[in-house]
C-alpha cells in the first residue's frame, strides 16, 4: 500500500498499547476484538461507515463536571503513526477524569492520523459526541501532529472555527507534507512539547519548523530526558526491526513525561478565551472523614493537577515569542 503524500509503504503492523492504557481505555473498546470491528468500519479515505459510534474511543467528563455546566472545551487527540490509539488512553483519561476536559480520540486507517492535506474530517465526529463544547484543542503525537497541524490550516478559511488551539507532542510544522503551512501571524494558542531524548524527529527540522508556530503565542517545552515513545503508553519494542527506528532511551519515569504533557495540554486549553472546568467531586460514599470533596477549576486544582503543574516547572524551557 502506498500514500502519494506521505511516500513510503505502509507496513501491517501496529505497536500495541501497554497494560497501564489498556486499563484506562473505556469498555468496550479495551477488547482487541472489538476494536478489530471498528477497523473494519473505516474506508481507506479515513470516512467511519457508523456514524453513531464515530470510529472513536471517548473519555467523558465526571457527571458533577458535566452539571456545573462549565465543560466548554474539547480535545481532539490524534496518535502516532502505527500506533494503537489505545496507547493515548492514560493522558485521554486524566484530562477528563481530572481536569473535565471531553476527549475523543479517532480511529484511523492503518493508525496513521492523517488522509491527506485536505484534513482528516474527524472533529465533526467528536463534536456530535460532544455538542456542548464551544471549542475544541486539537492535540497531535509525531504524525498525529501533521493531522491536526492540516484540520486546523484548512480551518483557518472558515468565519467562526471551532478549533480553538494546537498542541504538538514529538511533532511540527511539516512543510514537506503540506506546503503553505504557516501559524507564524496568527495568534492561535499553540504548544510545542519536545523529548530531548527523542531520536525518532529529526531535530534540525523540528528547529527549523519553529518559525511556523505562532510569533507571540507559543508555549516550549523540552522534557529533560524524555523520549519519542513517553508521549503514549506503546510497546515500541518491534519498530526497530520493523521500522529501522531508534529511539532514545529514557532516563525519566514516563509518568513524568505524560504529567508534562497534560500539563502543557491544559496550559493551552486555558489560553483559548474560555474557562476551564470547574466542579466539585461528590463524595464516594457517606463517610467523608477520609476525603473531602475535591474542587476542579481554572484557580482550583486536585492533588494531582497541582502535581502536573508542578512537573511544568522541571521540563519547562520557556513561554516567549520566536
């Protein structure tokens, strides 16, 4: 099988999600099985033939977000090329579970999020999922990127987008694939998150895509020691033999590596003009005496969020203009 665009065949082989992502994906779609089905259901052009499911794995909110009626932003999550979208369960399941961001994460042709520079036509699917979101952060890991980098060019055409930001995980402004590409005068929000172990991105591009973010509104971010592959929860074991890739090894826990990078996530959804989420977490059960509830907002973290803000600190390198 060969792709014009991308100029390379295209093998039979995916890199399977870890145990840890295949516990955080929602039923049924943490079955192999099951996801075989879906497959089954996405024409090579990327159209879902089931329009009801979506061909998309979704992370809903908790229902105390969903009623204090302040879940206003989506992400739209598009993985790494040959890797099973299940791979992106943990960091899907954070920014909802935690922080009351709605998450879909699209199923594609051979897992390669991108069809094309046309765009991949998959936040319609997530906004039907979704119809209470005003606006939508889409968030793209390696060729994920690219995907995401085509939906929110060819938005730029559109009076009213509902596309409100970019973040790129191991990932940039590919010129190579779409010409054209340039966010430089814009002021759309953006982050670029970079492994500086990563030895899959070839680094001079990915220095020299820099001047396609926007001018003033870029947040960088280096992981001290992170890799390629930290950025999802994948057995990339195989793609050494299969793809001749080499990735750097890590000298983090790649839970820090995913705490940075739902940290930057939220940093971008918190510049789109809208509020984050705020919400208050019901008790378990009637005794309280262990745990008080827990308040979500943009001025009020759990635990757990402060820790991810924290992170932002060790693998930040800045939030300036280029």
């Amino acid at each position: 099988q060969f792709s014009r665009e991308l100029q390379w065949v295209i093998p039979d082989y995916t890199s399977p999600p870890l145990a840890a992502a295949i516990e955080a994906t929602p039923k049924p779609f943490d079955d192999d099985s099951y996801m075989e089905q879906v497959r089954d259901m996405i024409d090579e052009d990327g159209t879902c033939k089931n329009d009801t499911m979506g061909c998309q794995i979704l992370f809903h909110p908790p229902p105390e977000a969903i009623e204090s009626g302040t879940v206003n932003i989506g992400v739209l999550f598009y993985g790494g090329a040959l890797v099973d979208p299940r791979s992106y369960s943990v960091i899907a399941h954070t920014l909802s579970d935690t922080y009351g961001l709605p998450v879909s994460v699209p199923i594609f042709p051979n897992d390669i999020a991108f069809l094309g520079c046309g765009g991949t036509n998959r936040l319609p699917l997530a906004k039907s999922a979704f119809p209470f979101v005003e606006k939508w952060l889409l968030v793209g890991h390696s060729m994920g990127g690219i995907g995401g980098m085509t939906d929110l060019w060819n938005s730029q055409n559109e009076t009213a987008s509902d596309i409100g930001g970019l973040v790129l995980l191991g990932s940039y402004i590919n010129q190579n694939t779409c010409k054209d590409v340039d966010f430089s005068q814009t002021t759309i929000p953006v982050a670029s998150v970079f492994g500086e172990l990563d030895g899959i991105i070839n680094r001079t591009n990915y220095d020299m895509s820099l001047k396609f973010l926007p001018e003033n509104d870029t947040f960088f971010m280096d992981v001290q020691g992170g890799n390629h592959g930290y950025f999802g929860h994948y057995n990339y074991t195989l793609r050494k033999s299969i793809l001749n890739q080499f990735d750097g090894e890590a000298l983090i826990p790649r839970d820090i590596q995913t705490d940075l990078s739902t940290g930057a996530i939220v940093h971008t959804a918190s510049r789109m003009g809208i509020s984050l989420p705020s919400f208050t977490r019901k008790p378990a059960s009637c005794d309280t005496t262990e745990k008080e509830n827990e308040t979500t907002s943009s001025a009020s973290f759990s635990t757990k969020a402060m820790h991810t803000l924290s992170m932002i600190a060790i693998g930040l390198v800045g939030f300036f203009s280029l």
